[in-house]
C-alpha cells in the first residue's frame, strides 16, 4: 500500500510529496464521469481509514529521503476530506514540515460542514473543484451523493473564500457538452465574482475518463476564458488538447486580448503567429505591456492595467 507518492513536479506549486488518505480503495461522495478513477458507489465517509500514527510514520520516512521539497499534499483516491482524522492529521504534520506547505485537493462539497471548514482553514494552500452550478449539470457532471446540494456549496466556498488567509485556488475542468456552455460559464462566473481567490485554473479531460466523455480543445478553453469577466485571474491550466492554430493579431488586437485576459508565455506560443510574437516583444521592450506574477505563474498584462483590477474583485458585494 502507498501512502506517499512523489516527489512531482509542478509548475504551480512547486516540489510535492503527496500524501494518499484513501490509500486501499476509492472513497468519494463525487462519482465524477471524468475522474480517472474507476467509477465508485459514492459515500460520505470512509469505511476505511490508516491511523494518523502510520500515514505520519510514511511521511517521515519520505521526508528524510526528499529534503528539499516545498509542499505536502494531501490528496486521495477519492476525496481527501472523508478522511475522519483530518484535523489531527494537519497539526501533526504542521508540527514537522517546517518551511514546507500544506495543500489539500478537495472537490468543495465538505465545505457545508462547519469541523471540515474550520480544519482547511488550518492549511497553507487549498484547492477547491467547483465544475458546475446549476443542479442539473452539476448532477449529470460530477455525479455527487444524493445529500450534496451545489447551492449550500456554493455559499460555503463563498464564505470560505472570505476567511481563509492562506492560498486559495479555484478548479474548473470543463466536459464537452456538459458545462461549455454559455449558461453554465454565466452562473460560474457570477458566483466566482464574490470568491477571493489567488488564482482560477480551467482546463479539460486529460486523461483517461471514467466514463466516455470528452475534453475541449485549448482553442475552446481560451474562447471560455473571455466569456468570464476580465477581473477574475483566470489561467488556462490545461495545454493536452492544444493544438498548433496560431492567428494574427495587431499590436492594438495584443493590448485588447491582453485587457482582456492575461496570458502567460505557453499561451502566446499556442495562440500567436511568428510576426505577432515579435510585436509583442516589441510592446514588452516600449512598456505597454509588463509581465507580472500571479499565483507563481508569470502572465504578461497592459502596464496600463497594473494595479486597478485585482481592486476590483476584492471590493465587489458579496
Ligand atoms: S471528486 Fe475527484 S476522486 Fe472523486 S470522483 Fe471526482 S474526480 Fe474522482
């Protein structure tokens, strides 16, 4: 049995160790179609759980051997927050992990619950999937235990977002058919207005699914992108189905596209021709536009721009 994998890395997030809390079998309340775990009856607790003495006694272990790793990730096969010891789980390994970050993966659902809330409060970073906020699609899409209601989880990652101090990260993984659709991207996009996150990542199927369902192309995700409002920090986190489609685009179409959503340097190489590459160095090197560091990636924005929208999320009503 594997507790800790790793170390991986990642452009995110650094150096990681994981940290598996459903080590033996998959124990969700999702049964997500594209989860790349066999599908599952889901539950809402584990009937099998490893003591926090023998996950803490792998983490040593793993820790001796890879010294020099920056976060801890508590992940599962299914979901890391069904595990019943997680808070006592947090400060042990709080008590060890010295500079190095705790992140935890969670698809948001336990969030309703009030001892779950307050334990992810206690982590460095937290990753919440939100996929969908309409019921149906939410329920065709992630297929949860029959007591989850989406809209009492939207409110607590809402609410979340608000008392956490640490690193929060949005996740959205989009499904041809199922939550591409203009709809869908609008009741997303309203509700991300009112959470205050580091960064919003939206990307695709990569792997082999669950079920016979299939991704988007990276043109689609840039094209959901500019659906959502230009003040959210959106980042497409997905590149598996781009695929070479390079456009023109003017120095005023660079300035514009950027206004409205900044790229990062993978996403100009996707999306810009050669001649429209050299015009954007050409505004880098006169200013126009500035790179600046978002969430450890670095995107390149309209100097013009610094400093006023990042404002504008955080004093939106909730
Ligand atoms: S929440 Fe994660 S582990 Fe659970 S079914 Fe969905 S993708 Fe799989």
């Amino acid at each position: 049995m594997n507790i800790i994998f790793g170390p991986v890395n990642s452009r995110r997030f650094g150096t990681s160790l994981g940290i598996d809390l459903s080590a033996t079998h998959k124990q969700c309340n999702f049964d997500c179609l594209y989860c790349e775990l066999a599908p599952a009856p889901t539950v809402t607790r584990q009937d099998h759980s490893l003591p926090v003495s023998q996950i803490m006694e792998a983490l040593s272990t793993a820790l001796k051997e890879h010294e020099s790793i920056d976060v801890i990730t508590l992940t599962a096969n299914g979901e890391p927050t069904l595990y019943p010891y997680l808070d006592t789980l947090i400060d042990a390994i709080d008590a060890v992990k010295g500079t190095k970050q705790t992140l935890i993966l969670t698809n948001s659902a336990t969030l309703t619950d009030a001892s779950i809330f307050q334990t992810l409060l206690k982590c460095d970073c937290v990753k919440l999937s939100l996929d969908a906020l309409s019921s149906s699609v939410f329920e065709k899409i992630d297929r949860p235990h029959q007591s989850i209601d989406i809209l009492h989880v939207k409110d607590a990652v809402i609410e979340f977002s608000h008392c956490y101090t640490g690193k929060l990260y949005i996740e959205i993984l989009f499904v041809h058919t199922l939550n591409d659709t203009p709809e869908e991207i609008a009741l997303l996009n309203e509700t991300l207005l009112h959470v205050n996150c580091e960064r919003i990542d939206i990307g695709t199927v990569d792997r082999p699914p669950a079920y016979p369902v299939s991704g988007i192309s990276y043109q689609e995700l840039h094209h959901i992108a500019r659906q959502f409002d230009a003040s959210l920090p959106i980042h497409i986190a997905s590149r598996h189905h781009a695929q070479t489609c390079r456009s023109h685009y003017s120095s005023e179409e660079i300035l514009n596209t950027l206004d409205k959503r900044p790229l990062t340097h993978d996403d100009v190489a996707l999306l810009f021709d050669t001649a429209s590459q050299e015009r954007l160095q050409q505004l880098i090197q006169s200013r126009q536009i500035t790179e600046i560091t978002r969430a450890g990636l670095r995107f390149l924005v309209p100097s013009k721009n610094l400093g006023r929208k990042r404002q504008n999320i955080l004093t939106k009503p909730k």
